[in-house]
C-alpha cells in the first residue's frame, strides 16, 4: 500500500497570530498502478502561538476533497411490475472522494453558522441544481449514501488525535477506485465552534505506467485504441483456442 506522510516543517516567517496550524507533506501525490489497491494518508503537525495559549476548546478538523463532478442522482420508483426512474436531480457539484476527520463530535468543535461560510461537512460541499421532482436535499443524501458504501465519502469524528491542544495526527484510507486530478487537503482550528485558522495544501492523485499510456491513449486516440483492443482480443482469443487444441490432443 502506497503510503503519504504529512510532517512537521521548519516555521517560517507567517503573519503574526495568536495561534495557527503549522504542518506540511513530505510526499505530495500518489500513483494510481495497475495494481493499486489504495493508500493511506498520515496527517500531523502542530499549533504554532506567539503568544499564551488563550482559554477556549479548541479543536482540529482535517477535509480531503477530491475533484468535483457534475453528477445526475435518479429515483426508480416500481411501475406495472418493472422498476423505471421517475425522478431526478442535476448535482451541479460534488467532490469525488471526501474525507473529513475531526478531534471531537463535529456539532461541538463547529458551529453551523461556520459550516456555513466554509462548506466543510458533506451536505454543505455539495451544491443541487435543479430536480424534477422530490426534495432536493433527499437527492443529495442518497449520493452521500452510495458514495459512503464505497468508501469515497467519509465522516471520521474523533479519529484525530489532538494532545495538550498543541500536537495532532490521524491517518485517511484512500479507496483503490479514486479519480486522477488534485485533492485538497484543509486543516480547519477552531475554538468554541469558530474557525481561527486555515492551513491549506494538495495531493495530486494521476495515473503511472501502462495504466497512464491506456488512459492517454483511449482519449488521445480513440480509434487507436479501438484498434489495439480490438487486436489484444483476436489474439486472446487464438491463443485460447490453440491452447484448448493442444490439450485435446
């Protein structure tokens, strides 16, 4: 399994605030291969004061997004005996894989009105269009649902751990079926359920090998590779059958 390592990094010269997230990636992308089966990210850092730890519960919530995507959710509804879609709604966007890992129950370490600014539980980073019918919200649960079955949205509360309000740490799963593209990672510190500081960074997550020549050449190329499948099958297929003789014989 591919491992990514968040470390710690030297402080360097930042606007001067009482408090404010100090972390950094030793490793900033991770390879998709034929034989890909996930990858593990490892988060740590620390809260850098410049002055005395001020009075408050504070608390860490760390956000993985992957690429957003427009996505059609559809209701089947069972008609004279066969199941057919009757309703529908335009997702407008939704991040492919996200992963939100806290120091405690999100409700106490942040406020709605906050969650509301910075979009950071699932329903606030997912934007409805329009529906044909059915709440909209119903819609945006049901993604929420099938993406959670397979592993691309995950809700981690009280998974990060966060000693004397000073170092924290906590590791993500990266499922095997992950979209190529930049996944940004955010660290959200808050205090009584405000956010005092944002510590932003990002994975790029891309295809290597054969599986990047396949995936180039399919879209680069699409007669070419038509071809070439086309080709790898005859030949299957005549080694089978060759195969299959000798053994007849």
């Amino acid at each position: 399994m591919l491992r990514l390592v968040a470390l710690i990094v030297c402080l360097v010269s930042l606007p001067a605030k009482a408090q404010e997230i100090v972390l950094g990636l030793n490793q900033n992308e991770v390879a998709i291969t034929a034989t890909f089966d996930g990858a593990e990210i490892l988060v740590f850092g620390a809260i850098k004061r410049d002055a005395p730890q001020i009075g408050g519960n504070l608390g860490i919530i760390i956000a993985v997004s992957g690429p957003e995507q427009q996505v059609t959710v559809r209701r089947k509804d069972r008609r004279v005996g066969i199941w057919v879609n009757t309703q529908s709604s335009q997702i407008e966007a939704a991040p492919s894989f996200y992963a939100v890992a806290t120091s405690g129950p999100l409700r106490e370490i942040l406020s709605n009105g906050e969650d509301l600014t910075h979009s950071i539980t699932l329903p606030r980073v997912i934007r409805s269009a329009e529906t044909n019918g059915g709440d909209i919200g119903e819609f945006s649960n049901a993604l929420i649902r099938i993406r959670a079955r397979e592993s691309l949205y995950q809700v981690l509360e009280e998974t990060v751990n966060f000693e004397e309000a000073t170092l924290f740490d906590t590791a993500i799963q990266l499922p095997a079926n992950l979209t190529e593209g930049d996944y940004a990672t955010r660290i959200y510190l808050t205090r009584d359920g405000q956010v005092v500081d944002i510590y932003e960074t990002s994975i790029a997550v891309h295809k290597v090998g054969l599986e990047r020549w396949l995936y180039r050449l399919a879209h680069d190329l699409p007669f070419a590779y038509g071809a070439l499948s086309l080709a790898l099958a005859i030949l299957a297929g005549w080694l089978a059958s060759a195969a299959f003789s000798g053994f007849r014989r």
